[in-house]
C-alpha cells in the first residue's frame, strides 16, 4: 500500500503537517511514503505545465491512500492547496484513490468545513471518499485521541479498500 | 449482502424509487432486499417512539448496502426523507453501512445537491460514503446510461467494503 | 415592518424558540408579529393542499423579516423545518421577504450548518440572505452575547432593506 | 457607488470576466469602476504581505458592490481566486460590501457551486450576501438573458443597500 500526504499549508512543517502525518499513520500503521508540501511546488502552481506539479499530481494519483490536509482558512481549504488540486483531471484524477479529508483550525466553529466543504473536492476528481472528513483542533489534536478514534474506526475500511483483490 | 432502498418521495412507486432500486441492482447484481418508502411509515415520522419507524431504523441498520434516493426538492433533498433520517443515532445510526445518495430532478441544474447536501448527512450518520452521490434527470435516467455507469465504476468498491472478511 | 419566527423543533416552546424570538427582536427592535410552530401544522406537513399550511406559507411570504430557525439534527436542520419549506414556490416563495437562518445546538462543531445547509434553501426560495447563518450554542445563547452582536452588525442591513422605499 | 469586480480565471480576459462585467453594469447601471484580475497579482498571492495583494484586498473592501466571479474547477471556484480571498481579514474583511458570487461553467451540472460553495466564503470574510449565487453557462450567457434577469430581480436591493443612509 502506498501512502501520500499532501499538505496545503503555506507555512512548511506546520502543525497541519504533523496531524494529516499522524492521521497516515492512524489509518495505515505505518509512516507515509510520500509528503508533499504543496508550498514546495512554488509560483508554477499558478499557471500550467510544470514538471514538478505534474510529478506530484502522478504521485497522488498512483498511491492508495491520500490524506489531504489543510489549515482553515474562510471556514474552508487553502487557496494554495485548491491550486493544487486544480490540476489533477476533473472526474478521473483521484481514481482508485482512498482519500482522507484533513483540516486543521482554531476553534470548532469551522468543524464541518472538512466533510461539507474539502470532500466534495477530491468526490469530484473521482476519489474513493470513504472516511469522514477529520477536523482537528490546532490545540488539542495531539493529546485529544481524535486521530487515535479516526484511525480505529476507519483503517479497517482503508484495509478492505486497500488491500490486492483477492 | 443485504441491500435496501430508502425512498424520500411523498407520493408512493415514484420515479425516485424506480431510480433507486435500479441504482441498487446495478451496485449489488441483484434486487433490493428491502424497499422502506418513508410515506408509508406515517404521521409518527413527526413523532418519537414509533415501533414501525424503528423497525425501518433497523433495518437500513442492519444492511450492508443502502441506497438513499430522494427528488430534488429547494434544491436539497426532501423534508419527508430527512424525518426519517433524523430518527437514526448520530455519529453510530448507519455504522457500517455503505450508503449510495441519489437524487433525481427535473433539470441539471440543481446536480450538485446529492454530493453536498444529501452526503454529508449519510455521514454523519457514521455510513460509510465511498461513493459519489449520484443525481438523476427525472426524463431521462431510463435511457441515458448513467446509472449502468455509476455500477460499473463503483459496484467493486461495494463488494469491497461489503464482502465477508477474509 | 411585520416580522414572522419560523421554529422547526418537534417540541413546542423550545429554547430554539426562545433564541428565534430574541433574534427576531434584536434585528428589529420589537416582539415579532408572528410564530409559527412547525410542529403545529400538524400532519398534513407530509401532504399537500392543507389550509393552515397554506395559510402559514402566506403569513412567511408576507413578512418583512422572518427568522427561521432549527436545532441541529445529523449536522443540519430538522426534517420537520423541510417539510414546511418544501411547500413554498421555488424561486419565489420567499421573494422580497429578509430571512435570518439560525441553528441552535449543543456543540460548537456544528456552527457551520447554518450558513452551509440552511441558508442555501432560504436562497433558493428566493428571500434576500443578507445575513450570514448564525449559530447559537443552546447552553449559552442567553449570556453569550452572540444575539446582541449580531443583532449590532446586522439590523442596520434589515432596515435599509425593509423600509419602505423613498 | 463604488463597483468592484474580481476576476479568478488563470486566463486574462477570460469569459468569465466579460461575464463578471455584464453582471456588475446589470446590477449598477454602470461600468464597475476597478477590475482586479487575481492572476496579475503574481506569485505574492501564494505569500504574504505584499503592497500590490494589500491594495487590491483595500480596494475590495472600499467598494459598495463586488462581483466576485470565478470559472469552475472541480465543481467550486478556483484556487487562484481563494488565494486573494484568504489575505482578507477573517469575519470583517468584507464588512459593509454587498457582494455577488458568479460562476460560469461548460454545463449545468455544476450550477450549485455559485450558492453552496463561493457564498459562503464572502459570507465568512463579513460581506452582505444579500444576492444568491449566478450560475452562467460559459457558452450562453451572452444571449440566454439570465444576467439580465439577475440585475432585474436584485439591482433594487443592491441600491437600497448601498445609497447613502437618510
């Protein structure tokens, strides 16, 4: 099973980081195989046919498990990580793709961005959206055992999704 | 597997129901086992504590596939169907279930609500909502194939989730 | 200006009924003219051609403001409030009236119900939303201060939008 | 009257901005007084603290009217437009601006993003959502009269919202 990470926070090695991290583990019992900072793939983001967005555009298309994490910004994802998603092809782009909906706030007020708002996205690139959308408090989610829940819940689904058919 | 329909129709043998039962048919290979039209289970839906309500309850419960059709009422799904689904325990009432949202509507334009709005619901619920939500064109959903399409891209992930544990 | 209180909870003189009214006098400075309890019209909701549901839709479609208002059920509003919408003209339905959507539940994770699930139909009926969603925590609404605040910011709008016309 | 429109599309000159503009003359009477293309703000919009971002961010929020138009991408607006959207200020970053959302797309089936998704962002930045959101088929729109009717139905309310107070 191959694992990706995709993290839409414009700072690098932020806390959504470390969550949408924990959250690949909670899921699949193992690190992930791939982090991508969407940061990382800079101003090209804006325009198209860049090498590097395409590579990382395949990587998420050809892993099994995608979770894709946002801070909460406007009570929804990213500008920056829209961009990405952006690129990947409408219907089809996430197909065959278990994804995980991540976001990352200040307060609960926002909770239901990450199931109303950042699961649409990644139903309509075709994705397998299996697993609730997982809000976590920026505070709390270390020591809060929400991802612990999430994972206890939800990996024998990603397992059963995942898994070679038989 | 055990698969139901759920119809959210106020007026009985709907077009949202023939919809809904050839949308389980094509994820299951096979006809519903059970049909619940929430009509049919009365005033008391406006109540609590109805023993024909809760054996519905039980029954979508209890079922591996759940097909959860409704027409497109104010651009959502309709308040007779949501009565119902508000008899359900939050969080746990639909754990285990892999629940397909269907709606069915007189025009395109309203397309987006089985994803936004019927789905999230499902999910609160604790279903398991690996697929898209599927909107129907009430004139043209006989003919226009996108129903033996939604089976044929999502009936293995069905019988992935749905399948004995090996 | 007449004012109308729209309460969609199954149980009479709820504390969303109480919030409702508080709102109504906050955006308009007196008691509201007008309450309907959903729950009142009885069982005919799950019909149609009934008089006092008709009379009802015509009390809400002749106000200047109207508040309507739910407790949070499954992350949105009740089924019970669904059923009364679902029998006002699409598009029209509300045509002219301001309409403040407010959902009262017990944990902040779900404050963004109003302004995601409930104010989309008020919209689609055709009221003037000028008014985000307001969510009320139902332990605190009384002391919190979030219905002077919002009655503050937004009274000011529902004047200029309700005064007759120069 | 201050009139603003911005324009989300990657593409200069897009569709979508003829669009944007026929929308803001129906609403206004007039020729918008700025148009801000997001995508000529440049690579800062994936930073912070850039002058150019900061005074179109000023000249938004100094605006009485803005028509916010994106295409759609992935069934929601784009993740260019959200990056200018998130360097607003959270609740009051819009405050006392009327703004419409309008989005133009290549088919119907998208035509709830306008309302259920970029709405709510304006309504989080603060903004008076008073109108619903405008779905514009990008091959039609310049014949099928429905910005016409839009500037019909909502340019009184845009005026009475945005005349200087008696």
């Amino acid at each position: 099973m191959v694992t990706t990470v995709v993290v839409g926070n414009p700072k690098r090695n932020s806390r959504t980081r470390a969550a949408a991290e924990r959250v690949a583990e909670a899921l699949s019992g193992r690190h992930a195989d791939h982090v991508i900072e969407v940061i990382d793939l800079g101003p090209a983001l804006l325009e198209w046919g860049d090498a590097g967005i395409a590579a990382a555009v395949d990587t998420v298309a050809g892993s099994d498990l995608v979770v894709i994490a946002s801070p909460t910004y406007k009570a929804t994802y990213t500008g920056l990580l829209k961009t990405f998603l952006d690129k990947f092809a409408g219907a089809t782009g996430m197909h065959g793709v278990v994804a995980a909906p991540v976001m990352v706030g200040g307060a609960w007020d926002h909770a239901l961005a990450a199931e109303l708002t950042l699961k649409p996205v990644l139903a309509e690139l075709g994705a397998t959206t299996a697993l609730p959308g997982l809000f976590l408090l920026e505070s709390e989610f270390e020591s809060d055992g929400r991802i612990d829940d999430y994972g206890r819940r939800w990996a024998p689904v990603v397992e059963r999704l995942t898994r070679a058919a038989p």
